[in-house]
C-alpha cells in the first residue's frame, strides 16, 4: 500500500503555469509524483466529480481556486518519505483576481471561478438549477408566497438588518481517511464517507465502471457532521491507487480537515415588517451562501435556506431568495443544521429587536407568531402535529423566564435569559432500503448502509427492530456498511436515520414475520392467519402452549434464514422558483432559552444555562436522544461564541486546533437540559442529530441583547465584538444625553 | 530535509558540545511540546535534536536559605512545579500561572526552562517570572552565567541565549512573608486557549496600608512581558485606592505596544491591559497579610 501526500495550492485563484517534480519524483521512496495534467493525459478516466455539478478536478488542472487545494500527489510505502518528497514538489502561478466574500462574488466583474458552465452530474436528478457561472452563481433558490409588497405596504413597521454567519470547521476527532485498491477490473475503497451509495456513484462515473464494480466499505467514523458528506478524498486516492496499480492511502492531517468541508459562510439580508400587535405580515429575505470554490451540495442546500428563512411562524407574504455563490475559499459542504443555523442565528436575531421596539416581550411575540395546526407554511404546505407553542412555553417555565424580571447585575457581571425557535425540514425526498435476517439460533441481523459516526445509529436501529420483532436487542447485530453486501440508502445526513432507515428496517421486519407466519403455519399445520406473533413467539390464537421462537420457526422449516426487505421512499420537493410543492416530510420543532453572564469590563460571554426542546415525535433510544442534544449543545456553543475560519485574501489564518477554537468543558454551562416532546399518536420518529442545534446561537445573543442592548450581528459573539458594541452603546447614550428608549446598536465586525 | 540526527547528552557540557558541533542547526528538547509543533509545522528543520532527558540534576526545585532563592530546574513540568510545595509556598503566583497554561496533557510535558527558551510571546509563565524578578542561570560555551528574565526575553522567539547555551535553572527570589500576588489570565475565547492577556501582580503594604511594594507584569499583548518600573516607583507610598489603581493601569495600557492576532485586536488588548492590570492588583490586595490582618480586625 502506498501512503499520499498532497501539494496544496498556495495560491487563492491563479493560473498554474509550471508543476516541478523532478526533485520529488527522484527523492529516495517517492513512488510516483502524480499532477491533474498526468491524470488528464491518461484519457481512462475523468478528472472532475462533484455531487451536483462536476466542476472540482480530482488534481487541479490549468488553475487552482482557493488556497489548499491539491495539485499534486506524491506516493510512497513510507508515509515520511511522502512528506518530504511532497516539500520538493515546486508550484508556479500566474494569479488570477480573486474574491472571497459571497456577495462580492455575486456577479462580480472582476473575479470570475469558472469560464465555462460545469457539466452536471446525470444521476443526480432531485434538483433543478439556476446555475449561473456567468455570475458565480452555482444556484439560486426562490420561495414566494402571497404578496410581499402588499404585505410591507400594510406593515405598521418595518425592520431591515443584515446577519452575518463565518465558515467553520465541523472537526470531526478523526480526520478524513481513505485507501482505495482499483487494481483489475474493480476499485474496492475504504472511506469515511457518510453517503457511501453517492460516493459508489461518484466513483462508478469517475473511472468509467459499472456501479456493481465499485464497493464502499465503510467502517465506524471519528466523527462526521456533515464535513464526510459526499466524495473529497475518495477520488483522489482511486485515482491514484488506478495510476500506480497499489492499494492507496490518504488520511488527511488536521490543517488539511479544515480546509476539505466547511460551514457555509452566509450573509443575510431579512426585512420584516409588522403590526403594533406583534404579528408578522410580510418578509423578505435575500442569504449569500459562500459555497467557496467548487459547489459540492451548495445547489441543494440553497432550498434549505430559502424556506428556513420563513422561520417557524405564520407569514401570509413571504419572499425569500438563496443565492450559493462561488469564491475563492475551501468549499463549503454540509455541515450539521445545514443551513438552518446562519438563518436562525438572522431571523431570530431580528425578531428580538422587533419585539424590544414595539414594547412586547419575546416569548410573547413568538407566541403571537409561531405557526399552528392547520397553518400554511410558505412552500404551500398546511402544517399538522406542530407543537411550538408547548415546547416554547415549556422551555420558558425551565429557564424561569419572567418578562419583568430585571437584568441582575454584581460589579462588571450582567446576567439575562434569551430565547429562540426554529424550524428544520429533513431530506425530502429520500430513500432507505433495509434488510432483516432471521437465523436459526434466533439471532437477527439488520444490513444497512446507515454510516455509524459516532451518533449511535446502530443500537438504535437494534432497539428498533428489536421492539419490532418483540427480542432482546443483544440478539441483534447491525452492520457496518458495505456497498457490496448491505443494501441501498441515500445517505446519513439530514438527521434522516431513524426515520427513514428506521421506517424501511420496521418494513423489513415486518416483511421477516410475514414470511416467519406462512413457514410457522407450514409447520404448524395451520392456517397463517390463526397465527399471531408475541414477544418473539409464534402462536395459534388463543393457543399458548402451541407456540415456536422465531429460530425455531427458521431451523425446523430448514431454510436456513428468512430475510425480511423494507424500503422507505418519501416524495416531494419544491418548485426553485416558487418554492412550492412539499419541502419535508415533517417538520422539526424546536426551542432554546439560554442565561448568560457577561463581563462587561471584557465583553465576555459565558453560558450559565441552557435548556432546550425538541419535537422527537417518539424517542427510539432515550440516552442516544439526550446524547445527540448534548453534542448539539457543544457544538452550538462553539458556534455562538469562538468557532470561526478567518481568512486573510483567502489565506486561513485560525488553520489549526491552537487557532482555532472549540469550546472545552469549561466553556459548556453548568447546567442543561432537554426535553425530547413526544406524541405517541403521531407515531413517527423524527431525527434528532441537528434540530436542538439551530437555536443555541441565537438564544445566547438574545440574552445578551437583554442583558445589555447590545445586538451582534455576525458570529461569533465575540468578547471584542461585544466591548465594542457596549462602548458604542454608551457613546451613543452620551450623545444623545439620555436614553429614553432602547435602541439597539450594531456591534462591529 | 531529512530525519534529524537524536542526541541524549549526559551533562550539560557535552549538550553544549554537541549543540556547538552543528553551528546552530540543532535544537534542544526538553518537554518537546512546542519544538515539536515548530517541526511539524515546518517552521524549523533542525539537523539534530538535543534531548535533556538524561542530563543529572535538571529536575529539582529547592530553597537555598543563602540567598533567598527559590531554584527550579529547567526540566522541571510545569505539572510538577505547580504542586510543589516549595513553589506553592514562596511563589504562590508562579505556581498559579503554571497551573493554567493549555491543558494537563500539556502542563505534564511542557517544562520551565522550555517556556522561557521558547519566549513566545502568548504564554502565561513568563510574565509572572518577569514580576517576581527572576534569573536563569545558563550554560554555554562560556561557562555559566546568571541573565534576568527581562534580559533573557528580547521580542517574539527571541531570547539573549546563544545557539549553544542550555538554560539550568530558573532562579526565583522568594516572596517576603505578607506579601499579596496574583496571575489572572484572560482567555477570550476557549477556557484553553493561550492568554489575551495574563497579568502578574505583587503587592507589599506598609503598616500604614500604603504600597510598600508593587510589581506588575503584563503578558501575551505584546513581544515580551511588559513591566513598567518608572510606573511601579511612582506609586510607591501611596494608598492603592481606586484612582490609584485606574492611574496605574491606564499607564499600562496606554504604554504598550500590543499586538493584533485572533485572540484581540490592539485596541481590545489596551482595554484589557487596562481590566486586568487592576483586577490582578486587587486580587493580589485580596491575598496580602495587610488584608489578612484588617480581615481579622474587622472580625
Ligand atoms: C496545545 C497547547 C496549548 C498551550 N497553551 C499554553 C498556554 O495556555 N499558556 C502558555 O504559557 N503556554 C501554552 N503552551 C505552550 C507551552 O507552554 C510551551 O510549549 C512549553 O512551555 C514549552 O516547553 P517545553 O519544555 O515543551 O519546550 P520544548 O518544546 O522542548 O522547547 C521549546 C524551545 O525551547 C528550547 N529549549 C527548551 N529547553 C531549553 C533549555 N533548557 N535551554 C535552552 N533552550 C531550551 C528548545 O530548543 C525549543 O526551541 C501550549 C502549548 C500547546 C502545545
């Protein structure tokens, strides 16, 4: 096996003039020094992939587009012996203009990323684009509904803000990792991917095979959200691994993680307007995703933003416009709460200050707004099972939440509660196909190609079939995934698992019993309709001592094992132009109140408490649930006050884990807590892998704007950037000689 | 470019030889956490690396009662220094700033002579060694010599230490009883993430509750620890009020020079020269006999 090092781009948008690898090629161990103009002159494969449009080169050719993107590959047995060889690699550029913010980028004169418009991948047929390359546009996504002028013509008020959300990492613990062996007629890759059936497609097209010959395996991941979605290094490594005719190896190193898959910097222009009663009438929202250099899932994800910018409440006139921008910057992917955050962290910013200048209390005014059964969401949809109301007033009797209460303050420390509610579709349409297999010791095996990352996707699945098939969930073995064994699913993404994987591996196990009645009935010399199946015993009705296991039923019928299929196919999706049709098959509900304390000597934030809630539908696995709200609690505190890529011209400057910050223990708060709202009737199981998450930011800067009046508009909610928006607070309160109402003054930055 | 040559020398002197014998293209090791960042990273490529694990007599901390000098060897961890008796007793605000640099991992590797030799300029230890008037004894080609913190660091990774000198110990003169001192670092971001800002402060009250003694060393905004001793005399004999303290702290800030990096802008780094220069003075008040004794008056 051959390990790979990469030559990255060190330049932001320039034109390769000369890639020397002389030096490297004749470095003692150095394999092979591979360029994307070697794998373009081979004519056996192709050399660009993407999920949406196949516009990222495997190896750049001809031009680099931000910086850290891989020029060259070096091989060689010793993974040192790669390294040093890779510093002998030499790179010159011709630079080209280059830009780096997303609404710079829109339709820029100056900087243009591709020439020509990408070719789109066939396969993926799920989204219309807008694509624009002309404009650096790599889709565009609209949702209307009623009339939004009319509705601004009759607002008593109107509110226009900008929001700004910077890239960060997702920093899985383990970093990027792939080996892939395309020696005969097959490529076999080992990958950490999260979406190994598009991945399989992405490589099938890549190397010209048929998808049957190309296997994904998949073992557990060190973590993924979202930053291991869709093919990265995968495509490099089969390259590779077809050129020198060995296995290859690429793990990537943390300061390469960072600039592999980011959050999507986005900014966001919301006018909003309302009547002195607090209610909503009209919106309109413009957000700029930076999807960064190549456009990976930016051309779905815009469909995401452009209806999450609604937000969870009833607006009869509603205008929303994504625009996924390409800059020079690392691409951006998913990332957990896929877009919903930058939208939240906007919308619910912006309702605080409409509420502190028309005199009404915030969790009032979200009462008066948030959207109830029977209500039309802005993709057309009427909304049932909504429980917003329930979990906000929950969440606000956990946090204590009093509208007189005054802020508390001792010395510099100011202590105030926020709060904040969100609304997140899932994956819609989607597909998941599961298969159950029975044996004759009564043990079951569950095949799926739901990636395990950490989330505990597996022991729920096993408490789920187990509860289905009425066994002990120890008898249960879930797989890992393996594209050549396990069977087909879209992706784990989108907190989508339990549901769908769920819903197809319920079917399957109901397709299992199916068969388990018609080979007990054989045996039991019944007819299968007399039988019915309890606790993991077949039984003629009403007949107890008349019963056989589900092992028995597969040994004694000698079929050696009975196999159960399920599949889960949801429909829908919108209209890109109008944003209508079906966005989700359900919608996630959720809520966050915060108390926090900041220094005001310093500006800074910490989080005494956090509560939050979460529509769950029904909870399959209670301490996985509480699991994936935690991390949903750390990384939100992340986001809200550290976490953030800062560039310098394309440079990133915070590019390794002593620069770039992720909350420590110490920075969580010493007290939490979540409540997972079910509703057995409703009897689905939403995801619970991203919706706690979206809230978090915005509740903490809604607390702060409470506790001193300061509104941050670009995260994070840095202590610099709130020293200085208390310093312009008191500026302008001295200017103005008094305060007679609060008016909200913009941080910098 | 190639795998440097390792070396585990079994004195002083033979370290300086070998480190002599390559002209300054190799380094020494001691707790390796920051060289081998520096390596990884590329930023140095030394031919050979000179371990001081092997070298007798690094790892002790003592009291010499001659000279009032609280003597800590270079290879001592910050871990271990930080629990240590002798340090917690005589310089309590030493063993405070150990304590809180990075995390345990760190803390259990890093040593004290590596964090002066390193003189980066976001670190914790060096501005309370800067306030307590510390020395490094240092063995080079010339033999021994004795170099004051403030000497020893010259700006961002420089230091007056030749390419062939080994830092020895790290010299403290200990704290007269009464004496009130404290090290407040300011973190903006993570809880472990390096300082913004970390200030050392030492207070000496006269009977008469007038300052008797005051030393401050602010660390991490700019090239070195920063101590103003025109400022400190200044005050000397005066009531450390609230005014006092404003006057003091504004000098601070308005006197340096600070740095911008993610941590802080310059401007923010003057204001929280400014906080915590006055925060760390009255916490160093908190804990000095004088308010002991007016604490038990009072009772
Ligand atoms: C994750 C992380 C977080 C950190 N956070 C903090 C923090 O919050 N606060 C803080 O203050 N610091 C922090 N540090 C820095 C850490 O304290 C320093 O890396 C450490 O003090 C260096 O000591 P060392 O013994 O490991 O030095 P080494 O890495 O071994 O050496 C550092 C340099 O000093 C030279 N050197 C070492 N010993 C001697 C000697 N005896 N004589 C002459 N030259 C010598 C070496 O040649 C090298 O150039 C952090 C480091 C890491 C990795």
């Amino acid at each position: 096996m051959l390990h790979c090092r990469l030559v990255r781009s060190t330049a932001a948008h320039a034109e390769i003039t000369a890639v020397r690898t002389g030096d490297a090629a004749a470095w003692p161990g150095a394999v092979a020094v591979v360029t994307g103009a070697d794998l373009a002159a081979r004519g056996d494969m192709a050399v660009l992939f993407g999920p949406v449009l196949l516009d990222q080169p495997v190896l750049a050719i001809d031009v680099v587009r931000y910086i850290g993107e891989p020029v060259a590959a070096v091989l060689a047995e010793d993974p040192a012996v790669a390294d040093e060889a890779a510093a002998l690699v030499e790179v010159d550029y011709a630079h080209l203009p280059a830009v780096f913010d997303a609404e710079e980028a829109f339709g820029s004169d100056t900087a243009r990323l591709f020439p020509e418009p990408p070719e789109r991948d066939p396969s993926f047929v799920d989204v219309t684009l807008r694509a624009d390359h002309e404009r650096n546009v790599c889709n565009t996504f609209t949702v209307v509904k009623g009339d939004v002028e009319a509705g601004f013509a009759a607002a008593d008020l109107v509110f226009d803000d900008v929001f700004d959300s910077p890239a960060a990492g997702a920093v899985p613990l383990e970093t990027h990792a792939v080996v892939a062996d395309a020696r005969g007629d097959r490529l076999t890759v080992w990958s950490s991917t999260q979406t190994p059936y598009i991945t399989r497609r992405q490589l099938a097209l890549l190397l010209g095979l048929p998808l049957n010959r190309v296997r994904v395996i998949v073992p557990a991941l060190g973590g993924g959200f979202g930053a291991k979605a869709y093919a990265s290094v995968e495509p490099i490594a089969a390259a590779l691994s077809r050129v020198v005719g060995a296995p290859v190896r690429l793990h990537l190193t943390r300061e390469e993680e960072f600039v592999t898959s980011t959050k999507h910097a986005m900014r966001v222009r919301i006018r909003t307007g309302v009547m002195r009663d607090g209610r909503i009438v009209a919106r309109e929202a413009t957000a700029y995703y930076n999807a960064g250099a190549y456009a990976v899932i930016s051309p779905r994800k815009v469909m995401f933003g452009a209806y999450g910018l609604n937000g969870p409440y009833a607006i009869p006139h509603v205008r929303t416009e994504a625009h996924a921008v390409l800059t020079n910057t690392p691409p951006a992917g998913a990332y957990r709460g896929f877009a919903i955050n930058q939208c939240a962290w906007a919308y619910e910013g912006q309702l605080d200050m409409i509420a502190e200048r028309l005199g009404i209390d915030p969790v009032e005014i979200r009462r008066i707004n948030l959207l109830r059964d029977g209500d039309t969401f802005c993709t057309g949809e009427t909304l049932d099972h909504l429980r917003f109301h329930d979990l906000l007033d929950a969440a606000a009797e956990r946090i204590g939440w009093d509208p007189d209460e005054p802020v508390h303050r001792d010395g510099d420390l100011v202590r105030a509660k926020g709060i904040s509610c969100v609304i997140e579709g899932t994956i819609t349409p989607s597909t998941s196909t599961a298969t159950v297999r029975l044996g004759p010791d009564g043990s079951v095996d569950v095949l799926t190609s739901s990636v395990e990352m950490g989330q505990g996707i597996r022991p729920a699945l096993a408490a789920g079939v187990a509860r289905h098939l009425g066994i002990d969930p120890a008898l249960v073995g879930v797989s890992y995934v393996d594209t050549d064994l396990t069977p087909y699913d879209q992706q784990t993404t989108a907190s989508r698992s339990m549901y769908s994987m769920g819903g197809a591996m319920g079917r399957a196990a109901d397709d299992a019993l199916h068969k388990i009645r018609e080979l007990a009935a054989d045996l039991l010399e019944v007819d299968p309709a007399d039988l019915e199946i309890v606790d993991g015993q077949v039984r003629v009705a009403g007949v107890e001592q008349q019963s056989l296991s589900l092992g028995e039923v597969v040994r004694r019928s000698q079929v050696g094992n009975v196999i159960g299929e399920g599949t889960l196919v949801t429909s829908g999706g919108l209209d890109p132009f109008t944003g209508q049709g079906v966005g989700s098959v359900h919608w996630h509900q959720s809520v966050g109140a915060a108390e926090i304390e900041v220094d005001t000597a310093t500006g800074h934030v910490r989080v005494l408490r956090y509560t939050g809630g979460v529509f769950a539908g029904e909870v399959v696995d209670p301490v996985g649930a509480e699991h994936q709200c935690e991390g949903c609690l750390v990384f939100g505190v992340g986001n809200a006050l550290m976490e953030e890529l800062v560039f310098d011209q394309g440079q990133l400057v915070t590019g390794t884990l002593a620069d770039y910050m992720v909350p420590t223990l110490e920075d969580m708060p010493r007290h939490h807590e979540f409540e997972l709202m079910e509703d057995p009737e409703h009897g689905e199981v939403h995801g619970l892998g991203e919706p706690a998450l979206p809230p978090i930011a915005p509740a903490i800067s809604n607390a702060l704007y409470r506790a001193t009046g300061v509104r941050i508009r670009s995260l994070p909610i840095s202590a610099e950037k709130v020293l200085r928006g208390l310093r312009e607070r008191r500026e302008s309160e001295q200017a103005a000689g008094q305060v007679d109402e609060v008016t909200s003054v913009g941080a910098q930055g | 470019m190639s795998t440097p040559a390792f070396f585990f020398p079994r004195s002083v002197a033979e370290a300086v030889d070998v480190m002599d014998s390559y002209d300054g293209a190799a380094k020494l090791v001691a707790g390796g956490t920051a060289l081998t960042l520096m390596v990884q990273q590329r930023l140095v490529s030394p031919q050979a690396l000179v371990s001081l694990r092997d070298v007798p007599g690094l790892g002790e901390v003592l009291v010499d009662e001659d000279s009032g000098l609280l003597r800590i060897g270079a290879l001592v961890t910050h871990a271990a220094a930080a629990r240590h008796p002798l340090v917690r007793r005589h310089a309590p605000l030493l063993a405070d700033s150990l304590a809180v640099v990075g995390n345990a991992q760190v803390r259990s590797a890093a040593t004290v002579g590596g964090v002066l030799a390193e003189a980066d300029y976001a670190s914790d230890p060096p501005a309370t060694l800067r306030a307590l008037d510390a020395e490094v004894a240092a063995h080079g080609l010339a033999g021994e010599r004795t170099i004051g913190v403030g000497e020893l660091l010259l700006g961002f990774y420089q230091t007056a230490l030749a390419p062939a000198e080994v830092v020895t110990e790290v010299r403290v003169p200990v704290l007269p009883a009464g004496t009130g001192s404290a090290y407040l670092k300011y973190t903006s971001r993570s809880h472990e993430d390096r300082p913004c800002v970390g200030v050392a402060a030492i207070v000496g009250l006269a009977d008469d509750g007038s300052c008797a003694d005051l030393r401050v060393a602010v660390g991490a905004a700019c090239d070195a620890p920063l101590r103003l001793g025109d400022v400190e005399q200044q005050i000397r004999g005066r009531r450390l009020d609230g005014a006092t303290l404003s006057e003091f702290a504004d000098a601070y800030a308005d006197r340096i020079d600070p740095v911008s990096d993610v941590r802080g802008s310059a401007w923010y780094r003057r204001e929280m020269v400014r906080v915590w220069v006055r925060r760390a003075i009255e916490q160093a008040l908190l804990r000095s006999g004088a308010h002991e004794h007016s604490k038990e008056r009072a009772q």
